[in-house]
C-alpha cells in the first residue's frame, strides 16, 4: 500500500491541489484582511475563470501560457466593474458582506447558467506528453500547473513585501485608519487587492476546471476550500493561507488516496474544529 | 472586534412598538393566518404556505442564538438531526408519529447540550466557522452512515403525523400551531427579563458576567432550546414531504436561515419573521423562468443589505423618522 509509486504520486496531486488552493484561499483572505469582507462569490470568480479559459484556449485555441494569463487577467479586469457597483458598498462591513457577496454569488452563478447551459465540459490538457521516473508516471501538464501557480505565488510574494504598494496594502490591512493618515489612499488599495485577490482566483479557476471539470457551479468546493484553508490559516493571515493551503492540499492527497474521500473530509474538518476551539485565531494569525 | 456593526445596534431604538399597536396587529395577522386558506384553496398556496410557517420555526429559533450574539451557520445541521431521529424514532422502532416528534426535538437539543459548552465559549466570527464546519460534519455523517441515513438517497414513505391529518390543509394548519407556539415562546422568552439579560450578554458580556449573569449555563439553556425548536421544524418537515435526504439538511440551508434574519432585520424578532416570508415567497413569486430568478433574488439580495444595512424592519423605523421630521415642519 505504501510503496514509492503510490506516494510519489499522491505527493505529485497533494502538489497540484495545494497550488490551486493555495492561490484562492490567498485572495479570500487578502479581501478579508484588507477590507473585511467574507467574499461568498470568490467560488465564482473561479468559475469565470474556468470559462474564459474555456474560451480563449479551447475555443479560440490560444497558446496556452497566453490564454491562461490573459483569461486570469480579463476575468479580474471585469471584476472591477463589480467592485464598483456592488463590493464598495461592503467594505469594513464583514457581517453584510457575508450575505450580500453570497447574493452576488447567486446571481453570478444563474446567469452563467443562462448563457452557458449547465453541461459540464472539459478544457483540453495544455500538454500530452507524459514523464516517466521509475515507477512514477508524471503528466507533464500537472507539472506546467505547479510551475504556474509558483511563479504567480513567487510574484504575489515578490509583489507584497518589495514593492511600494505591498507596503501599503499590508499597511491597510494591519489598521486601515493609521494607513489612511499616513497618505495612504484606500481606494486605490482596495482596488489593487481586489484585481489581485479575482486574478489569483480566477487563475486557480481555470487550473481547477482543467484537471475536473467546468460548470457553472464548479466554484462551490473551491469556494468552501477557501473558507476551510484561510480558518486554518488563520483569518487574513497570507502566510497563514499559504501554509494552510498546502497542509490542506497534500493532507486531502494523502488521505484520499490511502483511506478514501469520506476519511479525508471528516479528519481535514475535525482537525480544524479542534484547532479552532484551541488555537481559534489559527496557525499563523494573531489573537484579537 | 464583535461581529456586528455600531450602525445596527443605533437603529434599534427606533423598533420599539408602542403596545396598543403591537396586540391589534398580531390578531390581525394571526386571524389572516388562520382565515385565508377559507377564501383561496389553492395547493400550491398551501404548500408556499407551509413552507413559510416551518420556516419561521427554524429562523425564530437562530434569531434566539443570534441574540446572545452568536451566528450559528449550522442551524439546518441540527433541523436535519430533529428529521432524522424522528423518522429513524417511527419506522425503525414504530413509535406514534406525535412522540417521535418530541425525539425530533430532544435529540438536537442533546446534541447542543454536549457541544454548547465548548463551542460558546468562542466569539464572534469564530463561533461562525466552527458551527459552519459542525454542519458539514454532520451533513456528512447523513450522506456517509448509510445503514441507518440511507446515504443520499435519503429515506422515503414516511406514515402521515395522523391518519385525520394527512391532507395538505390540515398539514398547514398543524405546521401553523408548532409555528405560532415557537414565535411566542421565543417572544415571551425576548420580553422578559431573561431576554434583557441575553441582550445584555450580547451588548458587554463581561459586564454582564461582572453583575451577575451566569454568562455560559445561559447562553447554552438559549443554544439548547433553539436546537430543540428547530428539531420540530425538522420532523414537522419530514412528516411534511413524506421523504427526507441530506440536501435538505445543508450549509445552503443553514445560510438560508441566516439571510433570513439578517434581511429581515437582527435585533428584533419581527426581523426573522419578515425575512422568512421574504425569503420563501420571493422565488415563488418570481416564477417563470427559474434561472432568471435566481438572478434577480441574488440582486434584491445585494440592493437590500447595500441599502438596508439593519435589515428591513429598517424601513418602519425610516419611515416613522421621516413622517415625525415632516410633522414637526407642518408644526412650525
């Protein structure tokens, strides 16, 4: 049961789940921990994503590096117009956000139903090719989806802590009001966080929709994922959703493939009750 | 940081209603209750019906947890373990209908009893996850323990609560009762003082735990009873639809509750009620083209909290402000 083979593989699918977990669960608490809002519709954006990627490489039948990018890109770009018209008026209000978001999420999701129908379909694999070590049967483009997902991460990294506005959206997300009389202009952040926060998503979405399957309602496991990951993390901690996406992505590997899904769900759940009645802040957040 | 607004807590001074109006005004609306399904027979109308006055059981009972300053997201997790020991209580080991409705009922609030102590001690949005993960905790053991849950399938050809009882009129008219009993238990509850020392505890808990209250022992008595009222609101619903299945029992629904109150209105009790009917009779309403409304309910959801952030019982306390500020003008 434990031989090389099955653990280097479920090592190689905890890798690929943690990258994509990794990049939703880093905008949910980025929106969190700047501006306080639980993004119910975070699935959604994901699920855009998956679409556009549909569009842009299945249909139109882009190069795939472009397509993905540019797919993430537009996605977050159009989500702009809904931080004008619907997510500004939820900032720093987390308990509304929670429910208004959640009636974004419906209406986002129906009318996708609408214009896409509720078939599932299927994103060609960027790559065919197949490497073989050993025993080890890797597909190559598992291999492009973890180089992806680490080079925007390694970006967001680069992005957070060298730039000027890294500064200021960490500022913001520490004491809103002591960044704003430091000249800092929240507006501006805010929007900033959100085009980063639906790029990652919709990014994430695309990679998801590839290796499952693409739906209108595909975004709810991201979504609840998210939600689980950033707990563990530790509610608008980075590295906290960082660290919680890859224990969560490789625990889920692991577990589902020696004891099966249902062992997986109950131990990943129970283990962050636990952590939550003991540690409630998280892994990596800070206590109130 | 508390999970609610300052904003909220200001608005509901204005709520108060003055006696005289609020005792006409529960007759009328429970004479109407009583009296309508005389005038429109209609099935389809009974069956909105129903649903809306069951549904008032379970956001009635969030709103007595939502009071103590707690925001469960695993309330429909709890109506599903009520459903499920009543019917398991009447086919399995053959008890009349009427007592497995009172299993209904303790097996939730037991359930609260032994997780309540520990998880009310957590606060604001913490509370909100972990009651999140105990709901799909549960949920999962109604789709994984197969022998006894039937798994996802769910469990079908459930008996009528009374052989006498089984059309849908009579179905509306027992929900209604259970409903009517709830809302007042949870209005009398609100109006006395224990319901000046749970807003108490919401407001300053550790000035309440200073004067005296006995902070944990109330909270859980409040969690314990509002798990058991929502058990009933689970076995009234599977005596209800003859058949129940985990989807009914989900985080969706758990939500549902939630948006409820928080639409209606938080901080007082007819905010839970106004959100129900709102909730449940919207996308019946909306009719026709089922995606479309979808869509529509999502907008009207995000318009009312943009717009209303206290809910909309909101709009009774604007509008009283606007008439009085319009009458002092005509005054002077």
């Amino acid at each position: 049961m434990f031989t090389t083979t099955i653990l280097g593989q479920a090592f190689l699918n905890g890798l690929s789940l943690s990258a994509i977990y990794v990049l939703i669960a880093l905008g949910f608490t980025l929106l969190f921990g700047i501006m306080k809002v639980v993004n119910f519709a975070h699935g959604s954006f994901a699920m855009l994503g998956g679409y556009a990627l549909y569009y842009l490489y299945g249909v139109l039948g882009l190069p795939y590096l472009p397509a993905i990018l540019l797919s993430a890109f537009g996605v977050a770009t159009a989500g702009l117009v809904l931080e004008v018209l619907v997510f500004r008026w939820f900032y720093q209000k987390m308990f509304q956000s929670m429910i208004g978001l959640l009636g974004l999420n419906i209406a986002i999701v129906f009318t996708c139903v609408i214009v896409f129908d509720v078939y599932e379909r299927s994103i060609p694999p960027a790559l065919d090719g197949v490497l073989q070590c050993g025993d080890l049967i890797i597909p190559t483009d598992r291999l492009l989806v973890v180089a992806i997902a680490a080079v925007v991460l390694l970006a967001f990294w680069a992005f957070m802590s060298l730039t000027r506005y890294g500064l200021a959206m960490r500022a913001a997300a520490q004491d809103v009001e002591i960044a704003e009389t430091q000249g800092i202009r929240t507006g501006q952040i805010y929007k900033l966080a959100f085009f980063v926060a639906i790029f990652m998503a919709a990014l994430a979405g695309g990679i998801y929709a590839q290796i499952y399957a693409l739906s209108p309602f595909m975004g709810d496991r991201p979504l609840m994922v998210a939600f689980v990951v950033v707990i563990l993390g530790g509610m608008g901690s980075i590295p906290g959703a960082a660290l919680g996406g890859i224990i969560f992505g490789f625990g889920e590997s692991f577990l589902s493939t020696f004891y099966g899904s249902a062992v997986s769900s109950f131990v990943s759940f129970g283990a962050v009750i636990a952590l939550l009645i003991l540690r409630p802040w998280g892994l990596l957040g800070v206590p109130e | 940081m508390s999970a609610f607004d300052t904003a909220i807590v200001d608005e509901r001074q204005s709520f108060a209603v003055s006696r005289n109006v609020l005792w006409p005004g529960v007759a009328l609306i429970l004479a109407f209750l009583v009296g309508w399904p005389l005038f429109a027979p209609n099935p389809f109308l009974f069956t909105i019906a129903t649903f809306i006055v069951l549904n008032a059981i379970g956001a009635t009972s969030l709103h007595l947890i939502i009071r103590t300053g707690h925001i469960s997201l695993g309330h429909a997790a709890f109506m599903g373990v009520g459903a499920y020991c009543c019917v398991l209580s009447v086919t399995r080991f053959g008890l009349p209908p009427v007592l497995g409705l009172v299993i209904g009922m303790a097996g939730p609030a037991l359930l609260a009893l032994i997780i309540g102590p520990v998880v009310l001690r957590l606060m604001g949005k913490y509370f909100v996850l972990v009651t999140f993960l105990l709901g799909e905790i549960i949920r999962m053991v109604f789709v994984e323990w197969t022998s006894v849950t039937g798994g996802s399938n769910g469990i079908s050809g459930l008996p009528p609560l009374h052989p006498s009882l089984a059309s849908p009129i009579a179905t509306y008219y027992v929900c209604l009762a259970a409903s009517v009993a709830c809302v007042a238990l949870c209005a009398r509850i609100l109006s006395s003082e224990v319901g000046r020392t749970i807003d108490s505890i919401r407001e300053a808990e550790k000035v309440a735990e200073c004067s005296g209250v006995p902070v944990i022992r109330l909270k859980v008595s409040i969690f314990v009873l509002a798990c058991g009222l929502v058990g009933l609101q689970g076995g009234l619903l599977a005596f209800f639809l003859h058949y129940i299945d985990p989807t009914s029992f989900s985080m969706v629904e758990s939500l549902n509750l939630v948006v409820m109150n928080v639409v209606g209105g938080m901080y007082s009790l007819g905010g839970p009620l106004i959100g129900t009917v709102f909730i449940v009779a919207l996308p019946e309403l909306l009719r026709g083209y089922v995606e479309l409304q979808r869509v529509f309910f999502g907008i009207i959801l995000i318009v009312v909290m943009a717009a209303l952030p206290g809910g909309m019982v909101e709009i009774f306390g604007r509008a009283r402000r606007l008439l009085s500020t319009q009458m002092d003008r005509t005054a002077r």
